[in-house]
C-alpha cells in the first residue's frame, strides 16, 4: 500500500469484504438509506444486543491508525471516540455504495477507501493501531476455521498491543429470540448470512489458536470479541 503525502493509505485496488455476489448486491443506496434505522431495530429488539455495547467496543478499542473492513454505513465509526481529533482512518469493502457512504459520513477525517475482497488482503507494508471487523465473519462463507484466516492477513499489520475487534452473529449456541431464529433462517437461506454452524466456542477456538490475550462474550445472538496482538 503506497502512503499519500498526508501519511494516510492510499486507495488501491484488490481489498475488500469477500461476500458472495447476493451478498453483496443488497448494499446499494437504497439498502444504505435504511441500514441506520434497521440497526436501531434490530440490534435490541432481535438480535438483543445493545447498540451502545458496540459503540463501546469501537471507543476502547480504536487507535489512531484505524483500518475498518466492512464499515457498512459508517454508523459506529461516526459515533467512536478515537483517542484524538485526527485519526487517519481506512476503509474496505467491495460495495462502492458503502465506501462511498462511509467517506461522506466521516468526510472530517479524510479517509481512505479500499475496494475488493476482505479474505484477499493485500496490504502490503501498511500498519495499524487497530482493525474492526464489525458484522463482517456472519457474511463471509465457509466454516469457522477458514473465515478466521482473516486473523491471519492482519495480525502482521498491527505492533505489539495492537487491537483487533468486532463482532459477529452466532447460528449455533446463542440465546436466540424466536424473531432472531426466523430472521437467521431467511438471510442464510438469501445467501446474505453464512453463519448456520458458527458459534461462540468455534470462535473461541480460532481465537485461542492465535492470540494469548482476547475477550470473548455473547449478547443475545452476537458475540462481540477484543484481541490484543
């Protein structure tokens, strides 16, 4: 990744979120325009997990060199206290709809944004205090085991003390409301979800492979996790 004059990332090509094509389509402009008041809904109502938690979990986590992978409106990045005024913040994702969204969003901190596949990265020598992967592993395919390999591709681009952190729906394990199973069933049968057999100790093992000091706990039907590399 080449930096621009400012310090700050460069936009380049081959990054991004590595959903499947239906996945991806539903964030266009008109799911965008709704994405906020969803969220509102849904994060208390279905899926019982506080919006504040993950505003939370951005404000204690988030450094100074920030890379955000699957920002969808920008909404927690808009409401986080970064530990000062200027963070220098990048964004990926392979909807131009949500990158071109977020940046307006959080237009006052110039961010940079990246566009491809989230289990592609090529990074190149970029580093970072911190990575968000907010909602990002329920949309990715594949088990478990191989949607962490996204630890992998970015464990490498953090110092020591560097923070990881996020936050996924569960499919097995979790204290589902009957709203949060149905609504499971259909955006797993839509192609959106890809998250049937994911559950809080499949994480955790993932988790335990490569790093000694993480947290990990559910809400409802989200598990929220904090890694410290």
């Amino acid at each position: 990744m080449t930096g621009q004059p400012d310090g700050r990332a460069a936009p380049a090509p081959g990054l991004g979120l590595g959903l499947g094509l239906r996945g991806k389509s539903i964030y266009t402009g008109g799911f965008l325009s709704v994405y906020d008041f969803l969220l509102r809904v849904t994060c208390p109502l279905v899926w019982h997990c506080p919006r504040q938690a993950l505003v939370d979990l951005y404000s204690h986590n988030a450094g100074m060199r920030h890379l955000d992978i699957g920002p969808g409106t920008g909404y927690f990045l808009d409401k986080c206290d970064f530990p000062g005024p200027e963070p220098s913040v990048v964004l990926v994702d392979n909807s131009r709809a949500v990158l071109d969204r977020v940046t307006s969003r959080i237009a006052r901190y110039h961010p940079a944004a990246l566009f491809g596949d989230a289990l592609d990265l090529d990074l190149g020598d970029a580093k970072f205090e911190s990575v968000a992967l907010l909602n990002l592993l329920h949309c990715l395919p594949g088990g478990m085991a191989y949607k962490c390999t996204i630890f992998d591709r970015i464990a490498g681009h953090l110092p020591s003390g560097g923070r990881i952190f996020g936050c996924s729906l569960l499919g097995r394990g979790a204290q589902h409301s009957q709203a949060a199973l149905a609504l499971m069933k259909l955006l797993n049968k839509a192609g959106i979800f890809h998250n049937a057999d994911d559950s809080l100790d499949s994480l955790k093992t993932e988790l335990d492979r490569r790093f000694s000091a993480f947290r990990l706990r559910a809400y409802g039907s989200m598990a929220l996790f904090e890694v410290k590399v």
